[in-house]
C-alpha cells in the first residue's frame, strides 16, 4: 500500500518520468520525508525519473504556523482546513512573496526574499500575539532542505512540451476534487488554487490544446472531508455503512469523510466546467447489499426546483435534495472487470447516472485492486 500526498502517482511505475507542476505549492521537508518513506518501500525516486518545476512556490512552517493560529481563532467560522500551510502559501504567491524552488539555488536571491516575505509576516503574526519568525533559524532549515530538494528542480514547462512534440503520452493528475475550486467551488470551504481541468495547462505550462480527454473521478456515492454544504449527507444507518464499508478517511490528515446519496447535480455541474469527457465510477462495490439506494436528481429551494448548486452560502445552506429511488442488488461486485459479473440492478444503477449526469461512464471500479476495473473506454484512443 503506497500512500501519495505531493508525488505523482506515476512514480510507482518504471521507465516513466513523473513531474510535479508549478501550479502546486510544495513542503519541502514533507516532499523529501515522503520520498524516504517510499524509497524504503523500494521505490526508486532519483532525477532521472523526477522532476520539480524550479518556478514551484514553497510551504515554510510560518505557513503552518500561519494556518493554525488563524483556524484555531476562527471559532464557529473555521473552514476546515488540513492546517499544512497550503492557504498562507497561496497567498503569499499572488502577493508576489513567495520563495521558489529555485530561489534556494543562489543566496543574495533567498536573502531579498526573506525580506520581502518577513516584513509581511512577521506584521502579521503581531497582530495575532504571535512572535516573530526566527529568520537565522528559518534560513539554516532552507540551506539543509535545498541540498536535498534542488537536483529535482528543473524546466518543467519545457520537458513536458518536449515530450509532448515527440509524440509521448501525458497524463495529467489533479490533487483535489472540483468543488473544493477557489472560485467555482463551495466558497469559502474550498482550497486556495484552481482544482478544475484547465488548471492542468496553468499549472505545468503545457498548452491546453495538447489535452485530448478530460476522466472526472467520481465515487458511486458522495464524499466530503471538512466542513461546508453538502446537501445529500446521510446521518443514519446507510450513512455510517459508506464510511465503514468505503473505509472513508482522509489519505493525509486522517479525518472521518462525510457521507451521502450520490449527488448527480453537483457531478453533471462539474462536468460542465471541468470539461469532462468521461467518467470514473469508482467503489461501487461499496453500494453491495442496500435494498434501496438513491440518486439526488435536483434541489429544492423553498417552492422552487433547481438543477445547480446555487452561489450564495445562504441559499447553499437552503437547499434541499430531491431524491429518485432504485432498488439495490444483492449480489456482489467485488472484483467483477466485465458487464456480465455485475449484478442486473448495478448496470441500471450506473446507466441511471450516465443519463442524469449527461456525461459517459468511461470505467468503473469495483475494489480497491487496481486490476478490478471495467475499461468502456480507453482515454488514450485516438
């Protein structure tokens, strides 16, 4: 069991060439915990089959500290955050602060930085009673991490370009799901980046017209992690079955997922903005064994009928689902890889979805064994 929080699942497989984008921003002292953890799994991690965008921004532990101190204050406001950093860290890009990868390859650039980005923070953790960074400290923790970090750093934008000119695969990977996008996700309970699929070609530098297929991963029922609207939560006996069977807790932070009903407005809106081509149905073995099982189909809102999740919090925090009810199997599908092992009402349970979603089930997953899989359609078919 391999565990991946920064490194591209691609780095488990041999002769491929895994990279993370500038579109992230990156711990570095839990990129390389991460690479040890693996490498004694007997991975083998090296530059010939990694590489880091140099223009990447980094998460320090003033971020972390930054992110704590303001969740732990924010009281009933909290949005939920993993407190690792990656909000401050964003912020701290857009307000032209960040240090980057490649900063840490030349002092008088890291010393320029530091000023910049103390003069800021250290202003702010004022204002919060907050003591002031530690700069002598903070600078002997980058100069130890960059001796390990820097062989990584590259050109990524160029590499993948290359690439792609010569005629070889990408495939892209995002880290989060659509919802929890800054800007059409479910606002102020999101992330603090673009998590949609036109975040693929900002954040590596690879033009969007080199994406040929867009596959939304989606569970055959809804999750989420952290606080925010979710108007198809279950708090009953169906509710606690999805976490116990679906083993629903965060890969990172270990949180209990919130469960519900699979939402087909939320995945057919995602798939509109996302641009999705087909879909991933995944766990649907988890659905094994419920006599009844809903779709949420639409949203009430008062005496009105919706057919999206509306932008206001206050009318987010309103709606209510409208439920179309199918009758479950009994049977099993763990490990079924074809229609014929799939019990009669699974395949209606999944075309049902295809027709609400208005999108194509391209593959379902049936266990948590990657060869469980019915492939309908290969992404990378011409």
């Amino acid at each position: 069991t391999y565990k991946l929080s920064l490194l591209p699942s691609g780095i488990l497989r041999k002769n491929k060439l895994s990279v993370i984008g500038n579109g992230v921003v990156l711990d570095p002292w839990a990129l390389m915990d991460e690479v040890a953890k693996l490498r004694s799994q007997g991975a083998n991690i090296s530059r010939r089959n990694l590489i880091i965008a140099e223009n990447t921004p980094l998460i320090l532990p003033l971020h972390q500290d930054l992110d704590q101190i303001r969740e732990l204050s924010s009281g009933n406001a909290k949005i939920g955050t993993t407190g690792r950093g990656i909000g401050p860290a964003y912020e701290d890009k857009v307000g032209r602060r960040s240090i980057r990868l490649s900063d840490l390859g030349d002092d008088r650039t890291l010393e320029d930085r530091l000023d910049r980005l103390l003069a800021h923070h250290n202003a702010l953790r004022k204002g919060l009673d907050a003591p002031p960074i530690d700069r002598p400290k903070l600078k002997t923790e980058l100069t130890k991490i960059s001796a390990e970090v820097l062989p990584f750093a590259g050109p990524v934008w160029k590499v993948l370009n290359e690439q792609n000119k010569a005629g070889k695969k990408l495939l892209f990977e995002g880290a989060q799901g659509s919802l929890l996008d800054v800007d059409f996700g479910t606002y102020p309970y999101v992330t603090s980046s673009s998590t949609i699929s036109g975040m693929a070609s900002i954040g590596s530098g690879v033009s969007l017209s080199a994406i040929k297929f867009v596959l939304g991963i989606v569970k055959a029922y809804t999750t989420r992690v952290g606080e925010g609207p979710f108007p198809s939560e279950l708090f009953d006996e169906v509710g606690d079955h999805l976490a116990s069977v679906g083993r629903e807790k965060g890969t990172v932070t270990g949180r209990d997922r919130r469960c519900g009903w699979f939402d087909a407005i939320l995945v057919k809106q995602t798939c509109t903005v996302s641009g999705i081509n087909g879909i991933a149905l995944t766990k649907l073995d988890v659905l094994d064994g419920l006599e009844e099982i809903k779709i949420c189909k639409g949203y009430k809102l008062g005496s009105i009928e919706v057919d999206y999740l509306p932008t206001p919090a206050a009318l987010q925090r309103q709606v209510e689902p409208i439920y179309e009810s199918l009758e479950g199997w009994s049977g099993s599908t763990v490990g079924a890889r074809s229609w014929m092992d799939l019990p009669p009402n699974a395949i209606k349970y999944i075309r049902r979805i295809e027709e609400l979603v208005g999108c194509t089930i391209a593959l379902v997953s049936t266990s948590p064994e990657r060869d469980d899989t019915i492939l309908v359609k290969d992404p990378f078919e011409n």
